[in-house]
C-alpha cells in the first residue's frame, strides 16, 4: 500500500485513481434497519415497515420478507398475503428524517461533492478526498463503517467512473456489501448484464425490445442508434449511451428536499367535499410543521387527487411571499381544489406539497399586510412546541377532532 497509505500520491497516481471515484451509497431496507435498531429481537425474520391497512403500501420489506416477494409500493394486503407471519411495524417518519441527517453528515465529512436522491441514498464525487482518506475503495469501506458504528444500519457502495455504472454496481451489491468496477471493467460488464438494468427500460420497454431479438446490455450496444430511435424514440441515443458506460454527468451538490408533503389514501372512496377540506387541513398542517422544522419555506403549493379509476391530477400555484403555515398553505389547496369545478368520479387519494423550497433564514416572513397571517403562523410555531412535548396530537384544530375522517 506504500503511497497509499501516507499519501505520498504521484499527479499519475492521482488521475488514475480519480478515473473512478464516483460513488453511490445506498442503506439497506433502511425503514425497517432503522426499526430494527431498537428490536433487534426481529432480526433474521421477515419485517414489513407500512400502516396495516387494507388500502396501504409497504415502505420498506427486510430482505427475508422480499424472499416471500414482498416489494417496497405493493399494496399491504398483497404482502400479507405472500408473507403472512411478517411483523408490520408502522412507520416513524420523523425518525427516519432525523437518521437520514446524521448520514448525510457523514457523508458530507468525507466530501463536499454529495448528491442526495432520497433519504437514503446519494451520490458522492470522492476525487478530492485521495489524498487525505486513501483510494476509492477504502474511502467506500470507511463509510460502509461509520454507517455502522454511529447508525447502527448497514450501506451498500457501489464506485464506478460514472453515476450510472455506481449505481448499478450499489444494486448488485446488497445487502452490506461494496463493488468496484473499474473503468477497463465497465463496458464488458455492462454487457454481461439483461436489458433492463439500464436506466429508463422498464418492464413495457424490456417487452417492446425483446420482440426485436433485443434482451440484453450487450444487444444494445450492438443496435444501430437510428434503430433503437425508431423502437424508442427521443431516448433511443440516451439508451445507447449507456449501453456503453458513457454517463457524462458530474456529482452536483443539491438540497436532500426538493419539495415537502404529505398524502393520503381515504379508506373508502369519497365524493364528500367536507371530508376531503378536512383531509386537505390536516396534510397542510403535516406538511407545515415538516417545513417549519426543516426551516424551509415554500413559493409553489401543490395539489394532488387521485381517482377512484387510480388516474392522477396536480396543480399547482406560486405564492407571492414564501409560506411555512398550514392556514395559508390551506388557503392555497382550497383555491386549486375548487378550480377543478365537478369532478368526474370519487377521490381516492388527496395530497399536498410544499415546493420551490428555500432556507428560512434567507427569506423575508413578512407575509402579508394582514396581521391574521402572523397570528396563524405563531400559533403554529406554539403547537410545534406542545407537539415536541407532548406528542403530535396533542393539540388539533376543532374541525379535525372528528374521529370519522375516512382517512
């Protein structure tokens, strides 16, 4: 390890080790790691992170329940069905927040090239950090034990020379594991790999492929790009790309939250425009006090209705000056719900987000000249405090103290 290890790197040895210090690091089933953390007694069985209602979703399945076929999104009764003696825990959301936190700040010590995807995952660009942490693969593995001395989960790693390459190496990877494929590695690789590992083929596209005599990376790569154009359209080239390894895009530093927001399934599908206001009051009020904690504030609200049929809508509109209050977040749902006029069938789904984020203490609060926007907004920030003591429903608005919110 000689240079390696004091760091006495050559400018050669230097470039050839940043021809691949691109990283993706994703947790292993990191709801239920999470859980686990506090009931290590589950360990070794199948666990299913979700609310165990019929009309529910699985956010996160152990690896022993995904040997059943449980998959994070498959509706509840379809998982209890494949998996019928799997322990459901319900989620802790905020936890997971306050996890996903502290790993972004370990990654952050390690580089100051980090791109979140979600709360669990992200890209890092670790060419700057050779000389003081060592090679890729050993600043990959020094992660992968941070993640578990000061988390108490597992990560997988995947290092490539592109964000692409990272990525599939992190998948193939799991659980708690680490691969590198080095640059001279990347395109025979790839081709040893079917169709679908490529980014944007999913299941539809795979078919429509494969009726071409096309059905893996390698088939591809040997396609003529005016061929893959006239099966696939505009993304045909894209396709190509990446068929060999050519993923051009740099690691670029982004906020983990693009947006903020709440949703919810009613238990029953509902015409009822005073239980959906009701709903859409409790979602902005979710949705508020995530961003108050956050210390964000947003400019854009949006709406979302899903259809009894599952077809799905949105709206939305930007606010003059950038809100964090359920009442005038509220206020905006409303005006978008209503500018919809009759709507063609029952609603199974409402939700609401927060976007255009931007950090509080950059941002001017002065709502409006009506001094009610203030007054809300305080009394918002006196139940986040009773909250924090007292638990989340400790203090409600009168109108969603109704038990029978259908929700």
């Amino acid at each position: 390890m000689g240079p390696e290890r004091n760091n006495q790197y050559t400018e050669a040895s230097l470039r050839e080790l940043r021809r691949n210090c691109i990283m993706h690091v994703d947790m292993d089933a990191f709801f239920v790691s999470v859980e686990l953390r506090t009931r290590p007694e589950l360990r070794g069985k199948p666990v299913i992170v979700g609310f165990p209602a019929d009309r529910s979703v699985v956010l996160s399945a152990s690896y022993e329940a995904r040997a059943f076929g449980v998959k994070s999104a498959m509706p509840m009764v379809v998982a209890a069905r494949m998996c019928p003696k799997a322990v459901i825990i319900e989620p802790r959301h905020k936890l997971y927040y306050e996890v996903s936190a502290q790993l972004m700040e370990i990654f952050e010590s390690i580089t100051d090239l980090v791109e979140p995807l979600s709360v669990d995952e992200a890209f890092l660009d670790v060419g700057g950090a050779i000389r003081r942490l060592g090679p890729p693969r050993v600043i990959g593995e020094l992660i992968r034990r941070r993640v578990a001395a000061e988390l108490g989960i597992t990560a997988s790693v995947g290092i490539a020379a592109s964000k692409f390459v990272a990525k599939i190496a992190s998948t193939r990877c799991k659980p708690d594991g680490l691969l590198l494929i080095g640059p001279d590695e990347t395109v025979p690789y790839l081709h040893s790999l079917p169709v679908g590992a490529l980014w944007g083929i999913g299941a539809k596209t795979t078919d429509v492929l494969a009726r071409m005599g096309i059905r893996t990376v390698a088939d591809v790569a040997a396609t003529p790009v005016s061929s893959l154009k006239k099966m696939l359209g505009a993304t045909g080239e894209h396709v190509y790309r990446l068929s060999w390894g050519i993923d051009p895009r740099p690691v670029t530093p982004v906020r983990l939250e693009k947006s903020i927001g709440a949703e919810e399934t009613f238990a029953v599908d509902t015409g009822d425009d005073g239980l959906i206001a009701r709903e859409l009051l409790r979602l902005s009020h979710r949705t508020a006090g995530r961003l108050r904690s956050s210390g964000m504030v947003a400019r854009t609200v949006a709406l979302k209705l899903r259809y009894a049929d599952f077809s799905t809508i949105t709206r939305s509109r930007t606010v003059q000056t950038p809100v964090d209050s359920a009442q005038l977040i509220y206020a905006v749902a409303i005006q978008l719900l209503e500018s919809l006029g009759s709507r063609p069938m029952t609603v199974r789904l409402v939700g609401i987000r927060a976007e255009q984020l931007e950090d509080t203490a950059n941002t001017s609060l002065q709502l409006s000249l009506d001094r009610r926007d203030d007054n809300w907004r305080a009394a918002e920030q006196t139940l986040d405090e009773v909250s924090r003591k007292f638990g989340n429903k400790s203090v409600l608005p009168a109108s969603l103290l109704d038990s029978g919110n259908g929700s």
